[in-house]
C-alpha cells in the first residue's frame, strides 16, 4: 500500500517553489540584506494594508463557513497592527499617502473573488499569509528593527502577542488541514491557489522594484 501523505506535507513541499522564488524577489532580498532604505520598508507595508484589509473582510465573510471557521483566529488578525505601523511610520495622514499598486489590485479583487466566497480558496490564502507571517515574517521583524532601530512601533504587523507558542499554533494549524475532508480534486484545487497567492506575492515585489526605480528618475 502506497505511503498517505498528509495534505499539509503534500501543500508545504508542493508550493515550495513558490515560495522560494517570493523570497528571492530582488526587492525583498535588498530589504532583508541592509540595500533597502526605510522608505522601501514602508512601502511594503502600505500594500500589506491593502492585501489584508480585503483578507480581513473576507474573514468576517466566511465566518460561519463549515470548513473555513476552524481557521478563524482573533490571534491573527493584522489591520489594526498594520494601521498603527504606517500611523507611526507616515503620521496621522497616512490614508492619503498610500495607493494600491497593480499587482495588489489583482491581489485584492483575487480575494474578494476567490477567499470570500469559497472555502478553499479563503484557507488557501489565509494559509499563505498567516502562516508565513508566523515564520519568515519574525526574521524580517528582526532585521528591520536591526536596520531602522525600531522597537515594537513600525513592526507591529510581525508581532503576534497573543499566540505565545508560534510553533504549535502552526502545527495545530497543519492538523486542521489535514483534517479536513477534502477529496483530491478538491485538494488540487486549493494547492493551485496557494500557488498562485505566492505569484502575486512575486509579482509584488517586481513592482514595488518598479515603483523604487521610477521614483528615482523622476
């Protein structure tokens, strides 16, 4: 009898390459290796604000989804985090200094599309994100706060107080996948969407890149 292995194991080695080529975007590289300037740090975060404001409100869409509650967590959510980072980073007035790039308007309506409406596609999102916030999103808390000279203020969004032992949410977390009663097409179709969740995470860094060059020649 063939070996089963578990969806979660089966999603994490299956979308790896994704989310390797996410990593190795040149915008985030440069951030992450001290080439990036402050500015570069903010406008990371101000597309955060857009791609979790419509996570967020997805949330609260599939709340009383069957399959997508279990994943519902108070613990994760990240707006008010993320409206008090760019508060403290751009001042009072931070609603108007901020626009959606294209990728993140793609990013946005995809969504509102997909996340909001089924199940799979909401834990396919909320996987990507939460999941990697809870993981490489602590390394870039520390090299931001390194770099900059942050403490708490600004890096907010990568401070998950109420979750004490990341770790085993996020293996709690992967028995929750594991857990549900998926058939394979079904599971197929998920592992699609966290790869395509990872593009838009790429394509986002591209255009952060572009926006830094072209604000430099103008």
């Amino acid at each position: 009898m063939p070996e089963v292995i578990p969806f979660s194991q089966a999603l994490r080695e299956r979308t790896r390459s994704g989310h390797s080529a996410s990593e190795g975007a040149s915008f985030m590289d440069d951030l992450m290796t001290g080439k990036g300037s402050r500015d570069d740090y903010i406008a990371l975060v101000a597309q955060h604000f857009f791609i979790y404001e419509a996570l967020e409100a997805a949330t609260a869409a599939m709340a009383d989804d069957a399959v997508a509650a279990a994943f519902i967590s108070p613990q994760l959510i990240r707006l008010p985090a993320l409206e008090a980072d760019l508060e403290f980073l751009l001042g009072s007035g931070w609603r108007d200094q901020i626009a959606p790039l294209p990728t993140t308007a793609r990013y946005v309506e995809r969504i509102h599309s997909t996340a909001a409406t089924w199940s799979g596609g909401f834990i396919a999102h909320h996987y990507t994100r939460y999941l990697g916030d809870l993981s490489g999103g602590q390394i870039i808390r520390t090299l931001m706060q390194r770099q900059f000279g942050f403490e708490t203020n600004g890096v907010g969004f990568y401070l998950f107080d109420q979750i004490a032992k990341p770790k085993e949410f996020k293996e709690t977390y992967r028995d929750q996948l594991d857990a549900v009663d998926w058939d394979d097409a079904e599971r197929e179709r998920v592992i699609d969407e966290v790869m395509i969740a990872y593009r838009f995470n790429t394509e986002l860094f591209v255009d952060l890149a572009d926006a830094k060059a072209s604000a430099a020649v103008a």
